[in-house]
C-alpha cells in the first residue's frame, strides 16, 4: 500500500476498529461498510462509466483496505485512509476500462472562471448605478424558523445538491452533509486547496440561490 496521507490523525476509535479488523472482527467491517459504503459508491461512479464497475471498484477498495491494516499507522484518520484507497483504485480501473471520467477532469482550468453569484443579478456598466445588485439576495430573516427547518425545505436543499455539477456536489456532500474537513476533503479528492475552497464556495452559492427562489415563492404563495 501507499502511504497515509497527511491530516488529522486516527481517533481512539479509529484505533479500536483498526484492532478489531485486524483481529477478524465481522461485525466492525460491517459497520464500517454500512458508515461509508453509500459515500464511497456516489464517489466511485464519478470515475468509471458505469454504476456496475462502480460497485466492482468499491468492493476492490474493501479488498484493499483489509490487505492494508497492517500498514495503517494512524497517521491520518481511518476514514480518510479509506478513501484514499478508493480514489486511488478508481482512477486504476478507470484507466484500465479507458471508459472514465477522471475525477481530474472535473476541475476547471481556472477554479476562478465560474462566477460565484449570476452576474445578470447586477446593473450593467452603462446603468446609473453600475455593477451594483439588481437583484438583492433574499433576507431569510422573515421564514419561520419550523419553516427553515422542514423536511420540506430539507428535501429542497437535497434536490439542489443533487442538481450540481459532479466535481462541486462531491464537495459540498463531503463538506456540509457528512461533515468533513477541508483537509480531509483534499487529501480523499486529491484537489488543491484552491480547488477544493473554490469548489465549495460554487455549491454554497448555488444551493443558497435555488432557497432564495424557494422561499420567494413559498412567500408569494402566503
């Protein structure tokens, strides 16, 4: 196996699970499956052309990850180790199916090309008041607090994840829904800081625009 990535360290429980696997534990790598198989699976599509050699790819990942524990160091965290692995098998098979869709590709050049905010949301250079807002964004400050917190409005900032370009929904999926660092997220993507706080800012920006139209419209309909 390759080396650990740098990164926050393994926890006492990382530890105690690395022990269990070793040991032959069944029950500890099933936990760890049903923790991090749905994740590991949405990432591994994003390389191969396929869901079925997604599941291949990840089932691969689990073969390498129990040939691996007796190089596991702790170094970084078991999850992110994990990961590593994954993203690390994925781009072999990709290449070896020479059907992928590198996770690489999914950068842009320039991480600074795409605007963060709609640029046809402010005036033009010709209007009185040039480069100001035209369209202000919407203050939630008037949305009840049960309403912020439907399931409702939970199942709208899904659909919007969901409507994401690949390269930012991973990212913000990692980030905000499953709660990672930016390290973290660095070192499983392999993408540079730049990218991956760029990348981020895209997803927020977006989801935050498609609640503003969601709130406008739920605010109309009152």
């Amino acid at each position: 196996m390759a080396g650990e990535p740098g990164g926050s360290v393994a926890s006492p429980e990382d530890l105690q699970l690395v022990r269990a696997l070793r040991a032959g534990d069944e029950v500890a790598f099933m936990m760890l499956v049903e923790r991090y198989g749905p994740a590991m699976l949405r990432l591994a599509r994003m390389y191969v052309a396929s869901q079925a050699i997604a599941e291949d790819v990840v089932q691969e990942a689990w073969l390498g990850v129990l040939k691996g524990l007796d190089g596991f160091q702790g170094r970084s965290s078991l999850r992110t180790w994990i990961f590593r692995i994954l993203v690390n098998t994925a781009k072999t098979r990709g290449q070896r199916e020479s059907r992928s869709i590198p996770f690489s590709s999914l950068w842009s050049p320039n991480p600074e090309s795409e605007p963060a905010v709609d640029p046809e949301r402010f005036r033009s250079a010709g209007d009185a008041s040039p480069y100001g807002w035209l369209d202000r964004p919407t203050s939630w400050e008037g949305v009840p607090e049960d309403r912020l917190l439907s399931q409702e409005t939970l199942d709208h900032i899904q659909a919007s994840i969901d409507g994401l370009p690949p390269n930012q929904r991973e990212v913000i999926r990692l980030r905000d829904v499953l709660g990672w660092s930016s390290e973290e997220v660095r070192e499983a993507l392999d993408i540079s800081a730049t990218n991956q706080r760029v990348l981020l800012h895209r997803a927020r920006s977006k989801v935050r625009a498609a609640l503003e139209r969601y709130f406008q419209e739920e605010m109309t309909k009152a």
